[in-house]
C-alpha cells in the first residue's frame, strides 16, 4: 500500500481553520480526506456537522470524507485509521490533522518520525498555518505559541488581509518571513483556499521536492537575494523595511528567527553527526524546524536533512549533476537559538 500523505492544520483561534476544514470535509472535490480533530479546541466542527454525543468516533460525510474526533493518542487514531484502510473498512485518499488553536505542532510532526508503525503507513505531506491578519500582530507579540507555528510552517496562509490595510499585510509578511524565511506565504479569502494549494505540497519530504525540481535550491538562492538577505539580518540598520524604521513603533525583534548555514566544502559524516547530536541535547526543544541539502564526503549524492526539536533524519537524494556546484546550505529555524555557536560548529564538521 503507498504512503498515505498526512497534512498538520495549525493556527490560533480565530484564523479560518475551521471553515477551511468545513469546506474541505463538505465540497464536491473528489478526495477522499479522513480529518482528524486532535483535542477538543474552542472551536470544534462537531457542532455544525457532528453529534456531538456519538460514541463512534469515525464518522463518513456525504462527500466521501471521514471525521475522526481524538479523544485520546493521536498515533491511536493514525494506526486506526491506516488498519481500517487496509482492511478494506475505510477508503480515504489523505489525511488532515487539526491542531487546536494553542497546540504546538512539534510533538504532532513528531509522531511521524518516531514511530515506526505510522512511518511506514504515511507520509507527512506538510504543516500548514493560518495566520489571522486581523489579529496576529498582538497574537504574535504576546503568544509564544503563535510564534512557534509558523516557525513550523511549510505554507503560511494569511486569512482575513481584506479588513486590514495593504501596509498592515505588508508588515505583518515581513515579519513573518524574519521569523520563517522558508514558508511561502499566500493572503487567502478567509477559508477559501484552492484544495490544490492545501495538498501535496511536500513541504516535509524534501527529497521529492528535489526530484520533480532540480531548481528549488536556485530558485531559492535568487528569492532570498532579492529579499535583501532576509535571514541573515538581525533586524540590524540594513533592513530599509518601514516596519524596522525606529520611530514608526513597529519593532519587532521575535524569538522565533531563522539563519543559514552555506559552505561548499564537504562535511565529514561523522564530525557533523557528532555535532548536531550535541545541539540538539542542549537546544532541541528550541529547534522548531532545521533542513538542508548537504554535500558530504563519501557519497556522490546530494544528502536531504531534517529535523523537528530533537529528531532528526536524512535521506540520500539525485546525485550532483555534472558541472553542479556542490554546496551545503542548511536552514535553521528556532527560539534564540546562538547562532554563532550553530555556524561556527558546523563550519567545524567541514572536511
């Protein structure tokens, strides 16, 4: 049986996430989406479309999709779900996981990296956030919480930008690009997002990403150069960005923040393990997201890197192409994390 892609739905209260979930459990799309409900949140959908008072937890829609309402372990309702699907009982084609709005999507992401059972039946396809632009500045500035969901984001969709001012969406972009460089962001009529922007969107298996597009890392170099070197300014006098300009109130110097590590000499295997197995003791529960592709010593393919807090993993990738430039060019992305020590001591992995 191939992989079942799993999508994480983050985002604070408030954000649209339920009327994108209403929508995706209740359109004509063809999909097959079994939504998992982790926690009982404020803002359930079960009071629109569920019983509340079931005791079945799984529940098919008249579109073909399922509704799973968590009341216990997550990897309970993942195994659930895969073995049903197996036995031929349930047929979905995906699925979706709502976190409540306060949630730290970590731990979620990390159910599919720990354990075995649920890695081997899906593949975590992405983590989503909605951001409220309404609302997110003061969210942002006053919840650690809202900060370490977009940090963990793959896509960042901003709901609500038509009550704000072009200028307020504008800042609010550019603070969350300071915060998390990698996640495109997109304004999104509140709930209405096209299914094919929400699904498959390989955020996690970065590997994939490579091989239908060989271009991602260029592309990439070329956005962020144009972004005025977003990740490697500390808020400092070169950001010529309004909102940075003292005076207009707008300063925000975020814990969330990310840099990047580049090199195009080789790492040696065993140095750079030693040394991100030490990090990651000390700051992984301050790492949200770190990923990259890696040329190492010993093997003519490029290496796919990445971890959540203290799991990490990595992939062997295509192999360098002739007359490819191999680098290394790593994204890190956390909670006052010392950058220094994280540059310096992977320079020191360097053959």
């Amino acid at each position: 049986m191939s992989l079942i892609p799993a999508t994480i739905l983050t985002g604070f209260l408030g954000s649209g996430k339920t009327t994108l979930l209403k929508r995706v459990l209740s359109e004509a799309h063809g999909q097959k989406i079994a939504v998992i409900e982790n926690e009982f949140g404020e803002e359930n959908i079960d009071n629109d479309i569920l019983v509340s008072d079931t005791k079945e937890q799984i529940i098919q829609m008249s579109n073909g999709c399922i509704c799973c309402t968590i009341r216990e372990d997550l990897r309970e309702a993942l195994q659930l779900l895969a073995a049903k699907k197996r036995q031929g009982l349930l047929d979905f084609d995906r699925v979706v996981i709502e976190t409540t709005g306060l949630a730290d999507p970590g731990p979620v992401a990390q159910t599919f990296f720990m354990d075995d059972e649920i890695a081997e039946s899906y593949l975590l396809d992405s983590v989503l956030t909605l951001v409220d632009a309404k609302h997110a500045q003061a969210q942002l500035s006053e919840r650690q919480q809202a900060r370490r969901q977009v940090g963990f984001a793959d896509q960042i969709f901003i709901s609500k930008a038509d009550l704000v001012s072009i200028e307020e969406v504008d800042a609010l972009k550019h603070r969350l690009q300071h915060m998390n460089p990698r996640a495109p962001q997109k304004a999104v009529q509140f709930g209405e997002v096209p299914i094919n922007e929400v699904f498959d969107l390989r955020g996690f298996n970065l590997n994939a990403k490579l091989d239908i597009d060989p271009d991602f890392l260029k592309e990439e170099e070329a956005h962020e150069h144009h972004a005025h070197e977003h990740h490697d300014h500390d808020h400092g006098g070169h950001c010529d960005h309004p909102s940075h300009q003292h005076g207009g109130g707008h300063h925000h110097d975020d814990d969330v923040k990310s840099f990047v590590f580049r090199s195009q000499r080789a790492f040696d295997p065993a140095k750079l393990e030693d040394f991100l197995g030490a990090v990651v003791n000390i700051y992984g529960p301050r790492m949200l997201r770190y990923k990259g592709v890696l040329h190492m010593k010993g093997t003519e393919r490029k290496v796919i890197f990445q971890g959540v807090h203290q799991l990490m993993g990595s992939d062997l990738g295509p192999v360098w192409a002739e007359g490819e430039t191999r680098a290394s060019k790593m994204v890190f992305i956390g909670i006052d994390l010392p950058r220094d020590i994280f540059l310096q001591g992977m320079e020191q992995c360097l053959v």
